[in-house]
C-alpha cells in the first residue's frame, strides 16, 4: 500500500490549469522520481501534497485513509517534510540553529521557561543527524549565508530527514551544485531511503534520477501520464514520455 497517493487532484490558476486530474503515489523506502517540462504540474503536486496549497478537487490518503492537508503543519504532523528550492534557511543562523528551527529544544525549569535553549542537546544531535547522513558541514558555529551551496543543501536535506519519519519531498536538490556537491546530496538521498523513508525526488537531470529513483512517475501537461521502475526504463523512454515523443510514434 502506497504511503501517500493522490487521486484525480485538481488546481487551476485563473485559466490555467495546472493539475487536471493528475495523480500520485508515495511508496515506503523508495526514491520516487517525479519528472517532466517546465510547467507539467510537478510543483504544484508537491505544494499540495505538503500542505502549502489546497486542491479544488479529488482525493488525498495518507496509509488508506482520506485527509486533508489545510496547512504545512498538516503534513509534518504526519511526518512529512519538505525541501524547497529557495532551502527555507535562515542565513544569519549557524547549522544548529537551522537544523531545530522551529523544534528549538528548551532547558530545564526556570531558565527554559524564560526562553533559554539547550544549546549543548541541540549540537549533539546535529552532530549525530549529519554524521549519519555522510552530510559535509564545515563548521557547527559560523552563519550558514557564509558556506556553499552543497553544504547549505545539506543542512536543508538534513534538517528534513531530522524530523521526517514517512516521506521527504525534495524540489530539484542538485539544481547549481557542482559534481562533488552533488554526489554528496546523492548519497544522502540514498541514505534517508535506507531508513524506510519514501523520498520524492524531482529533478530535470535524467541521468540522476536514474541513479538515485526506484521508481519514476511522469507528468505532462497537468496529468501523470506514466510510471516506470528505474530498472526497467531508459534516457530515451524518459524523455520521449515526457515531451510526448513516444506518443508520436505510436500514432
């Protein structure tokens, strides 16, 4: 049984429409690759599906059962965590801080009720969580708007994996990062899957998805219009579904 599956979603924006009917499954430990052009919908599925957009129309379940995801805090309490494009990360705050941002953890008694965070606790388990990742911080301590941009990706991939315990949504993850960088991300993809986590994947690079997905669903034109395993597909398939290149040479 898929973990999350969305049902015939709809969502217009003015005359645009862009998911028509479109659906979409989540499978427990495994990197689920989510693909097509510019404007095929992939995005907006992620938005609703984490919450930060509502649909005008079908059905989303969660284990079998109908819900509704009115808000972000909807999805994470189902333990779904997302990791957009622009990262969401504070960059005057240090990795720690970015990591429990939002789950500060308070100190004991008085000082904690007076606002103190726990700044020690806090440390250990981002040692803990970016050691078990193979996520290469550079430093604990310095603004994360100082580091690069595969270790600010990182933090983001890290943070994400902290607090998930069901699904990550992970918005083109590589997009700018260099060969090192983004054989890093990679690897820590691999890993979140590796601990039972469904991870969505969407990515323009063909030759990633088919190294890190077990499974790639395709989009185009506001609709999911095929799903491959990995194993079993190629380049060429991927992209002459997507750009409906196979379509024409059936007809």
């Amino acid at each position: 049984m898929a973990i999350l599956e969305a049902r015939g979603i709809v969502r217009t924006y003015g005359q645009v429409v862009a998911l028509d009917e479109a659906d979409f499954t989540v499978e427990a430990g495994e990197v689920t690759a989510l693909i097509g052009d510019n404007g095929a919908g992939k995005s907006t599925m992620i938005k609703i599906l984490s919450g930060t957009e509502q649909p005008e129309g079908g059905t989303i379940l969660f284990k079998g059962k109908e819900v509704k995801l009115s808000k972000p805090a909807d999805a994470r309490n189902l333990g779904i965590e997302t990791v957009f494009q622009d990262l969401a990360l504070c960059p005057h705050l240090d990795a720690v801080n970015n990591l429990y941002l939002g789950r500060e953890v308070k100190r004991k008694g008085l000082l904690g009720a007076l606002g103190f965070m726990n700044r020690k606790e806090m440390k250990e388990g981002s040692v803990g969580a970016f050691s078990e990742l193979g996520a290469t911080v550079r430093t604990l301590t310095e603004p994360v708007g100082s580091m690069s941009g595969g270790q600010k990706q990182s933090i983001a991939v890290a943070r994400s994996a902290s607090w998930a315990n069901e699904i990550i949504f992970l918005d083109e993850p590589t997009a700018a990062l260099g060969v090192v960088q983004t054989k890093n991300v990679l690897e820590m993809v691999k890993r979140v899957r590796d601990r039972g986590i469904g991870v969505v994947f969407i990515s323009h690079s063909m030759p990633e998805v088919l190294q890190v997905s077990d499974r790639v669903q395709v989009m185009r034109r506001g609709r999911r219009v095929a799903v491959y395993k990995t194993s079993e597909t190629s380049l060429e398939e991927l992209v002459g579904t997507m750009t409906g290149a196979l379509d024409e040479e059936v007809a």
